[in-house]
C-alpha cells in the first residue's frame, strides 16, 4: 500500500511546483516593468506635439502674407477656424478623428488697468478634472484690436499676447 517513500515523493513534488511558480512570477514581472520614470513620455510628446502645432500656425504660408494663420485667428477671433486648423494639424490617425481634447485662451495686458486679462478663444471641450492636460504656450503680435470680441476691453494697439492651449486625451 503507502509506504514512507511516497510521502517523500508528494513534498519533492509541492517543492518543485512551488520553484516552478515562483520562477514563472519572477520572470513574467520583470519583462513587463512600468516604471514611475514612464508615466511622464506621453504628457512630453503631446505638450511637443502642440507646440509644433502653434509654431505650423504661426508661421506665414507665403513670403507676400502678411498675417500667419496662428495671427488671422486672433484678430478676427476665429473660434471654430482656430480649433479646425488646430486639429487638423494634431491629427496623428490616419483615416479617422483624433481623441485629442483642447481649449485656447488668449492672454494680454489691459494698458488701462495695468493687469493681464484673458478671453477664451476656443474653449468647447469640458474636463471631469481627471484628465490630465499639458500646457503649451506662443506668444504672438497682433496689430489692432480683435474683431468679433464680446470682451470689450483690448487695447487696439499693436501688442503681444500670449495664446495657451490646454490638451489632453480624452
């Protein structure tokens, strides 16, 4: 029947699956390591990503153009033209809409008042407030008060202001 050579045989087995398990642990962990130096790669290649964008826009199309399409955007205050060029020039699928979510504000100097005021540009996507958003920045010189503007308050004089859009990925 049972003799004490089988009980010897039952605990090399356990031992054996025990190293076996353990081993196939260790090496699935380690070939599928995340570390917290990752998580920041994304935020940096869509913070470049629009970065390029408002620098593609701020640039002229032509040597005779007198207003690059970043400058036409904010003078005429093009809402729905700024957030059609903007992501068109963000869109990084081929053949389909990006999942890519901004909102734009336009930053100046009340030269009355002496404080920064701000209006927004384009500001149709919502946060929960868990996203998370990279800033990008450019400043820009506008000459002239922008037109179509419910913000009374912008100086008419040539000036620099400085366009911010917040991105994330929805």
């Amino acid at each position: 029947m049972v003799n004490e050579g089988g009980q010897l045989y039952t605990m090399e087995g356990v031992a054996a699956g025990v190293i076996m398990l353990l081993t196939a642990y260790i090496v699935v962990s380690t070939t599928s390591i995340y570390t917290t130096g990752d998580t920041h790669i994304p935020d940096m290649q869509l913070e470049q990503l629009g970065s390029d964008v408002l620098a593609m826009m701020d640039t002229r199309d032509a040597h005779g153009d007198a207003k690059s399409d970043l400058v036409t955007c904010i003078s005429t205050t093009d809402r729905s033209g700024f957030r059609a060029a903007f992501c068109k020039y963000c869109n990084m699928r081929a053949g389909s809409d990006d999942d890519l979510k901004m909102n734009a504000y336009v930053y100046y100097r009340d030269q009355e008042s002496n404080t920064v005021k701000s209006y927004a540009l384009d500001e149709e996507d919502f946060t929960t407030g868990r996203e998370n958003a990279v800033r990008v920045t450019r400043w820009v010189q506008v000459s002239g008060k922008p037109s179509n503007l419910s913000v009374g308050d912008v100086d008419s004089r040539t000036q620099a202001v400085l366009v911010e859009v917040l991105l994330w990925r929805a």
